[in-house]
C-alpha cells in the first residue's frame, strides 16, 4: 500500500511539473536570459530570469513583440530583463522582452 501511495504522489508532482510552463519570475535574475538557437528558431535560454515589464516601458515591450504577430498569432511582452543578451552573449541596448502568444 506504502508503494501504491508513493508512486501516485510521484506521479501526481510529475504531472504538475509538466502542466507548468517557464515563464518570467516576480523580479530579474541575476544572470540575464539570453537567445539561443532551438531547432532552427530563437529561443530564450532562461525565461525565469525575467522579471515584471515596468509600466514605463510597456509600450515599447508592447510593439517590440507586435513584430512577432502572424494573421493567426498575436504577441504581448510578458517579461523584461535589463540585461537580455542576443545570440552573440551581448546586451540588448535598452533590454529585452519576453514574448508570450496571446
């Protein structure tokens, strides 16, 4: 009975890792997220490592991932680090955004 119980507990802490995404954290990481290459797409390395998007700059998170929209996806900034870093492990002037599909 001990086994049966543990198993559906380790199968139940499983699942809800699997049901929770990464996503920005309630601050910035001390190591900035950088872009990597992830079957053939830019990805964020670390999107935990993003903190909230400051009121003053939501706008220019706004139309920064507006530039990802398709006709049948739409982008909004759901995280900011001052100090992301694009594929060459340099800062992005201004920071940047973590986009998120709406």
């Amino acid at each position: 009975m001990k086994k049966l119980i543990y198993a559906v507990v380790l199968a139940s802490s499983l699942l809800a890792g699997c049901v929770t995404a990464p996503g920005p954290g309630d601050h910035e990481g001390a190591i900035p997220p950088r872009l990597v290459m992830k079957d053939n797409l830019k990805t964020w390395d670390n999107a935990g490592n993003f903190g909230p998007v400051p009121v003053a700059l939501a706008a220019k998170g706004a139309a920064t991932c507006t530039t990802l929209n398709t006709k049948d996806a739409k982008y909004v900034a759901a995280g900011y680090h001052s100090k992301a870093q694009d594929l060459d492990h340099k800062p992005f002037a201004g920071g940047g955004y973590y986009c998120v599909k709406q």
